[in-house]
C-alpha cells in the first residue's frame, strides 16, 4: 500500500488487489491477459464527503462493463486486455491514477503502470 499524508490530516492511499497469474513490484502491476484486477484508492480524508475519480495516461476514466469506480473509490479493470484484443480495442496497459477530490481540494496519488502480460 502506498500512503501520503498532507498537512492538516489530508491522506491518500493506493493499493492493489489481484487474481493469481498478476504481480506488483513497485509502482508496476503486471496482469495476465483475461485476468480482473483491482486498484484501491484509500480516501482519508476530511471534511467529507470527497469524490474518487480514476485517470488513464491522464484521461479520466468512465463507467463501463468493462472498467467500474465502485463505490469505496477502487478501480475495478473486468478481464484486461492487451492492445488489438478484440480487434481495434483499447489495451488496458497504461498508467493510473487515482484522484480524491473535496471541498479542500484535490490529491493525485503516484502513477502506477499497469502491464498486460500473455
């Protein structure tokens, strides 16, 4: 887990949660094709309530069936894939960010490369 704290209480967090066949070393996560995985962002912060919002090589990410911001802020990536895969889709390899917003501000968490292996 990777946590940053601010002045004034302000903390941040980021973790990952994922299926065998995906590894973390680092600020890199490497996913096995097929694979789901999980990226956590850990808002500790105050006042409440802040807003968790995700960006891929720094484009915010939207709702999908295949990319879903739950309600607890993580990212949950359904089954990455690699570029091509199907044919003219998107890969999932990229970096990541998570971004906590509040009436205080904002916080960007430390990029973290995702890699899609197989």
């Amino acid at each position: 887990i990777f946590s940053r704290k601010f002045t004034g209480g302000l903390e941040i967090g980021l973790a990952f949660d994922v299926e065998p066949g995906a590894s973390a070393a680092a600020a890199t996560l490497v996913v096995v094709k097929g694979r789901s995985v999980r990226l956590d962002c850990v808002p500790a912060m105050s006042p409440k309530p802040v807003t968790v919002s995700w960006l891929k090589d720094d484009v915010r990410l939207e709702n999908s069936s295949h990319v879903q911001i739950l309600g607890n802020g993580s990212l949950l990536i359904d089954k990455v894939v690699k570029k091509g895969t199907p044919p003219g889709g998107q890969s999932d390899t990229g970096v990541y960010r998570c971004l906590i917003s509040s009436s205080l501000g904002a916080l960007l968490s430390r990029p973290t490369r995702l890699k899609v292996a197989g």
